[in-house]
C-alpha cells in the first residue's frame, strides 16, 4: 500500500473539509484524524510505525479517503458509469476541484 503523500498532505491541511466530513457522526475528532495524517507525512507514508490505536484511526478515516472514494457520477447522486470508484490518479484533481467522479464520468458528461 503506498500512500500518496501529496494527497495526504491536501487532505490534513487544505482539504481538510474532506476529512471533517468522514468524522461527522464519530467519536473522533478531526484533529485526531489530521494527527495521524501529519505523523504518516513525517515518517513517509510509513503506516508500520503507527501505534495500535492510529492504525485504527487510519484505516476508518485515511485510508477510505485516500484509496476508496466513490464516484457520485455525472448528476451526483451515484449513477456512476464505471465502477463506481475514483481512479487513484485523479483523486487530487477531483478533491481540488471538488468533482468527485472517476475518469469515465468525466468524460461522459450527462
Ligand atoms: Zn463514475
């Protein structure tokens, strides 16, 4: 698993937005979450050097956000045409511009 740093990077400090949102309705407060986020940066995207109770954190919030982001497809409600996940590769762009839709619904406008 490698972890996109520049990605991260967004995610902890400009996007953060994104990660308030995945915490909405939890227990964890998105500072937790940024922590976890800022520590991978430090350490290189080295998710073996996370305590127990991190990892967790990781894999509940990070790693859905970096590796598992659903399509909305082109009117937003899910009628995604390919397989209903973003290609890793355009995360970064879908996150700034705020378009959440793989690379077949963006380029299949409705
Ligand atoms: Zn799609």
């Amino acid at each position: 698993m490698e972890i996109d740093l520049e990605l991260l990077d967004y995610l902890c400090h400009k996007g953060v937005h994104h990660i308030e949102a995945a915490v909405r309705g939890h227990q964890h407060l998105p500072r937790t979450v940024v922590g976890v986020g800022t520590f991978l940066l430090d350490h290189d995207g080295n998710v073996d050097l996370l305590t127990a109770k991190q990892l967790v954190t990781f894999d509940k919030f990070l790693k859905p956000l970096l590796f598992d982001v659903p399509c909305l497809g082109p009117t937003g409600t899910g009628d995604c045409r390919g397989d209903g996940r973003i290609e890793p590769e355009l995360l970064p762009k879908a996150y700034r511009d705020d378009e959440l839709l793989c690379g077949r619904c963006r380029n299949e406008p409705s």
